[in-house]
C-alpha cells in the first residue's frame, strides 16, 4: 500500500562541496548534449546526495529551457538525500558496490532500499521481485556483498510485512516471509547495514500488538530498528506517536520516518486510493538525524519526491518520474 520501486544508475563521481551534473536529462537531453550544472548540496544532512538523481537531471534540463523559476523550486529535491531502491535486475552487488563506494568517497553515508521480496506488492502495482525463497536469500547475499562492511542506511522491503498481515492474507507466497526478512537483516547488518524493517504507517496495520509480533518475527532485535511511513504521506507527528507505541512493543527499539512527501499530511477524500499520486501534497522535513527524539533514528526521503505510486489519477506505471507532481511538492513544501 503505497510502496513503489526505484532503479538507480551507478557511475556519478561523488562529492565534498559541490555537486557536478552532467547526465541525460529526464526529458530526454542526450547525455552528449547537456550542459553541466551544480547543485549544492544541503549541508546539515550526513546522508549522501546522489549528483545524477532525476530531480538534479530535471533541474538541468528546465534551465535550459528557460524554466529558472522552476529549476529553482525543483533544486529543493535535488539538493536532498533520496533512497536507492534496488530490486532484482543487473548485477546487485555491483551497484550496491559502485553505490557505497561514491558516497564513502563523499564522506557521507547511503540509504538504500532493498525491494525484492517474492509476490512483492501482492502483485499489485510494484508487483514483481524475486522468483522464489532461494532466490531472494542469493539476492540479499549479494547485496550483502556489495556492502562489503561499508557503512549504510538499509530499508527493507517497504510493504512486506505490513501487507502480510493485512491485505496479502490468505496467499500462500506469503508464507514463511517473516523468516525471509530475519535471515535477511542478520545478512544485512553483518555486512555493516544499518537495518530498518518496513512496518507500514498509522493507516495500514492498526492492531499495533500485532505488527510488533510480526517485527519480532522477522528479526527486529537484530536490527538497527523499524521504518515507518514509506511512500506515504502522515504527519511526523502522527507517525511518531504510532511508532512509540510499536517500540514500547519490541524492547524500545528505534525507528526512523519517511518525510519526504508529508509536508501536508494524508490527503483526505472520499476518492478510492488516497495513497496514490495524491494532490495538493508537499515535501516534509529534510533529511537529518537530529529529529528531537532520541527513538526516531532519523527523518528520511525513502521515496523520491515526484516518482509515481502508480498509475492511478493519470499517473504513469510506480517508480516513473513526474516532473511535474515533483514540481507541485516543492512549491507547496513549507521551508526549503
């Protein structure tokens, strides 16, 4: 409900104090064509910010078209640091790898998401992942391995479990999933992941006993903590509430929260699929550790600010860019 998948591209040059784009353009700017701009990245933020994200692309290509004002309103998300999600195509480790490698050379640190779990989705809108419970514990051996004991931020698998024991109830791919994510943050965190199970948001599970026992079915007292509100739009405060209580359940443990589209909270409607391109949205707070509380871990973009959920409300396909939705999160976000 709400969780939708990210490819990334390996192979920008990392950076100190500013940011070089010279990639292809969202829009189609030939690589050969393009003139190189700087985005500066934010300062107050320990997380790497990737030069050649879409938002910096984009950005780019507005400039010379013109569009300054709105390269000015987009820098707002280029300037951030955006998960990377990797599921199951190309050579995992390698990107993982080329990934953790241009951020430690930036003295930063990555957020990854690993979004491969089989019947991802359920098979619904981000369906996909992998084939079976083999596969997927080879595909985290070799994210693990692209790791390679390097410092970094893991989301893992936005949606499984919540959805496991909520709307995928009932499937039989379902079954033993729990114990799939527990091998998969032991795997993980000895590779120097910093683990964070998804545990959906306030509006998915709301038996919060039950999504406690599911946490620590699938390994939460080996992990860094749970992740909250990926890809959805609560408020910080309201996540914060649920999330203590889900902690009070699992010994305490740490949780960090998915700003990167909450800026004006859920949006509320008697439309089906209020999760799904919303309108009227905003980006939240920046991404940082220093969010008051020492139980949140930390404030993160975990979905990139303008990929689509889905092809709801004249979307395209999940993980498409939407410069123009991104556009509108912008403009309406509170502080820059």
């Amino acid at each position: 409900m709400s969780a939708r998948r990210r490819h990334i591209a390996s192979g920008a040059l990392a950076m100190i104090v500013a940011l070089t784009v010279a990639g292809c353009s969202g829009g189609g700017t030939s690589e050969d064509s393009a003139t190189p701009a700087t985005i500066v990245p934010a300062a107050a933020s320990e997380f790497w910010v990737d030069p050649s994200s879409t938002a910096a692309k984009q950005v780019q290509e507005w400039r010379q078209q013109g569009r300054t004002a709105d390269a000015t309103q987009l820098e707002k998300i280029a300037r951030q640091p955006v998960a990377h999600w990797l599921g199951s195509d190309g050579n995992t480790s390698d990107e993982v790898k080329g990934i953790v490698g241009q951020a430690k050379a930036a003295g930063r640190t990555p957020v990854l998401v690993a979004y491969n779990i089989p019947n991802r989705d359920c098979g619904q809108y981000s369906q996909g992942g992998a084939s079976d419970d083999g596969a997927y514990r080879d595909w985290v051996g070799q994210f693990a391995s692209g790791l390679g004991g390097t410092k970094a931020v893991v989301i893992l698998e936005p949606d499984a479990l919540a959805q496991t024991l909520t709307s995928c109830e009932g499937q039989g791919e379902q079954d033993g999933r729990e114990a799939l994510l527990s091998d998969a943050v032991r795997t993980l965190s000895q590779a120097g992941g910093e683990v964070y199970i998804d545990a959906g948001n306030p509006g998915f599970v709301t038996d919060t006993g039950k999504l406690a026992d599911g946490l620590r079915k699938s390994g939460v007292s080996q992990a860094a903590g749970f992740a909250l509100n990926v890809s959805n739009f609560q408020t910080t405060d309201a996540v914060e509430a649920y999330g203590k209580k889900v902690s009070d359940a699992v010994g305490g443990k740490k949780f960090v929260i998915d700003t990167s589209r909450n800026g004006n909270g859920a949006y509320t409607s008697s439309e089906d699929k209020n999760w799904c391109n919303p309108p009227g949205r905003a980006l939240g707070t920046p991404p940082t550790r220093n969010t008051g509380d020492s139980r949140v871990a930390a404030f993160l973009w975990v979905k990139e600010p303008g990929d689509s959920d889905g092809e709801c409300r004249g979307g395209p396909k999940a993980g498409a860019w939407m410069p123009e939705y991104a556009l509108g999160l912008a403009k309406s976000a509170k502080s820059s």
